[in-house]
C-alpha cells in the first residue's frame, strides 16, 4: 500500500510540473488586472452586453487562477506528508484520510488537465449552440427541448452562463428550433465535439399506446467571434438585408408590442439568422451578425475540409448521418457515445446535464 501511494503521488507531481510549465500564472493575473481596471470606467455600463462578457470573463479567470493555486498548495502538502511516511502510511486512520486528500487532487488534477487538449485557436471562445428536432413531428420536438435543457444544466454546472437567441417552439410541445449562446472561457472546446446527431429511444409519452419510438436530434456548435476575431471575413453593409419584426414567442409583453426581433439575409451566401428574445432591437441585431459571422467562418471551414478531402480522405460534416450519440430509456436504460465507446446505465443524470464524461472521453480522443 505505501510504495502504491508513493507511486501515485509520484505521478500527480510529474503531470502537474508538465501542465505549470505550459500554465503562465504571471500572464493570467495580468490579464485579470487589465479586465478589473475596465470596469472602473464610468461608461463601462453603458455597453451592457460588452459589459456581461467582460465580468464574465472576470469571473472566469479568478476561478482558473484560484484552482491553480489551491491544487499548487494541495500538491504541495501532500508531497510533504509523504516524506513522513513512517508516521502516515502506518497510521490506518491517517492512512485512509491521505487516500482520500490524494484521490481528490488525482481529481482536480485531471480537471486540470483536460484544459492542455484544448488548443483550438478558438477553444476559449463563447459558444454558439444550436439543436434541431429532426424528422418525427411532436416526438422529435421534445427530445430537442430534453437536449436543451440537458445543456443548460451542463452549463449551470460549470459556471457558465446562458442566453437564447432564438427559438421556435412545437406547435403541441418541445422544441423545433433554439439557438442560445454559451458564456465563458473554453466554452466552445468543451462543446464542439457535441456537434452531431442524439438518438433517443423510448417510449411515446404522446401515443396512447406507449409504442416504443427513436427520434433524432442535430447539435451544431460554433465558436463566437467579434469582428475583430476575423478580419479576413468582411461583412459588407450592402450584403446585408435586414428585417424586422415583433417576436411570437418568448420575451414578454415588451417584446410583443415592439418590432425588436431581427431577421438578418447575407445575400452573397443566401445565409439567414434571426434573434428575438431581447427587449432591444440593438443587442438584437449584435447577435444576429454575431451568428453571421460563426456561420461564415463555418463556411469557410466547411469549404477548406472538402478541399482537404481530395488528399487525406474523407470529411463528414455535422448532417443527420453522423449519430454520435444514443439515449435509451426503454427497454432498459442507457446512454451510449458512439465514438469513444463510454457509456453508462445512469440516462436520467446524463439528460440533467451529468454529460462530463463523454464531453471528457471525446476530448483526450481527439
């Protein structure tokens, strides 16, 4: 049991030397100074949604510096314990109390880690994410609203926060169509790999008969970008046509009676984006060239892989035939990634946003 423990604890200090090495504290409390001194600005509100995203980001980065520092200390203290382990290891109580300390930071460590796979140029970008019920009326209706609320509670868990920028609901329940936003720091790398197909299986809470029933849903996950991210996109102003209207659905009274929702048509591309559940026509219309501007870059990704194809084989975008993942709830329960292979019997904690698993198994895959 001691040369076991010494051993563990040998290698939780080699991974964390690897991953300070490549972690600059000194450039992260910088930058969080730089961010803390903008919001002294006494215009700073005045641009609320520039404003959120700054505090966010804010948020972000004490967070990522404080588990730093306290797996730094914690690591620390265990290497020092260790070095007693004629008084530890032998002590049955203080034994097990060490194991636990140590299977804790074996934890937070591999939190940790998981960050050094996320070296997409854009992994620490907000998300764009949307979900579309497929073919099945009602049925897939729903399963896309279970996607999305799967989601928002993956996001609550990690701190992130969450803003709808459109959404369609079903005509009897569920969801055609939402499109939200996902704030915060490696938003997007944790979530791109989330892009694909979601089969459910189950049976029909809206059939009398409780047939068993598959419906199908598509996840799209983009990066989003400013106008500064891209400057090799340019969106002409004469490209643009811009429509606007009064939002049916979510937004409140306000929104009714006020034309603040916006259809936005890139005429080059044929590319249409809406947004409609903030109050203010403006924020709206930032959105929408927000999301404009990821489809575009999406465009241009999507172009460049076919491209690529001709040489390293072949590419297959996020449509109907890439399932990636299935969720069984009749006859027996479970949740299957067809990529990676993890699964688990535990569908109702996956579907309340319990997904850190497979989104974690996808990223050290890739």
């Amino acid at each position: 049991m001691k040369d076991d423990i010494l051993t563990r604890i040998s290698e939780v200090l080699s991974s964390f030397e690897k991953i300070k090495a490549g972690f600059d504290l000194s450039a992260e409390e910088n930058k969080l100074k730089e961010l803390e001194a903008k919001t002294t600005d006494p215009d700073f509100w005045n641009d609320q949604f520039a404003a959120k995203e700054t505090m966010q980001k804010i948020g972000d980065l004490k967070k990522e510096i404080s588990q730093f520092k306290d797996l730094e200390k914690k690591i620390s203290e265990l290497a020092e314990l260790a070095q007693s382990k004629n008084t530890i290891l032998t002590d049955k109580s203080l034994a097990d109390e060490f194991k636990r300390e140590l299977s804790e930071t074996e934890d937070e460590l591999l939190k940790l880690k998981l960050t050094t796979y996320l070296s997409g140029k854009y992994d620490q970008k907000n998300a764009i994410v949307s979900i579309h019920a497929g073919q099945g009326g009602t049925e897939a209706m729903d399963w896309a609203s279970m996607l999305f609320r799967m989601y928002l509670r993956y996001c609550e868990k990690r701190d992130w926060g969450t803003e709808i920028i459109t959404e369609t609901a079903g005509e009897e329940a569920g969801t055609k169509t939402v499109i939200f936003r996902v704030v915060g720091t490696w938003a997007y790398g944790y979530l791109k790999k989330e892009a694909g197909t979601h089969r459910l299986v189950r049976q029909s809470p809206f059939n009398a008969d409780k047939l068993r029933q598959t419906s199908f849903a598509l996840v799209e996950v983009l990066p989003e970008f400013e106008e500064v991210d891209l400057p090799d996109i340019e969106i002409k102003d004469d490209d643009l046509e811009w429509q606007f209207y009064r939002a049916s659905s979510q937004g409140g009274q306000n929104v009714q009676k006020v034309s603040s929702a916006v259809r936005l048509i890139h005429k080059p591309t044929g590319i249409v984006v809406t947004a409609q559940t903030e109050r203010f026509q403006e924020q709206n219309r930032k959105y929408a060239l927000n999301l404009l501007r990821s489809k575009l870059w999406a465009l241009e990704q999507d172009r460049a892989k076919k491209e690529k194809k001709k040489v390293m084989g072949e590419y297959t975008p996020a449509t109907w035939g890439t399932q990636i993942r299935s969720y069984v709830l009749h006859p027996y329960k479970m949740v299957k990634d067809l990529r990676t292979e993890v699964e688990t019997s535990d569908a109702e904690g996956v579907l309340n946003g319990e997904i850190d698993r497979f989104v974690e198994a996808e990223l050290q895959a890739s």
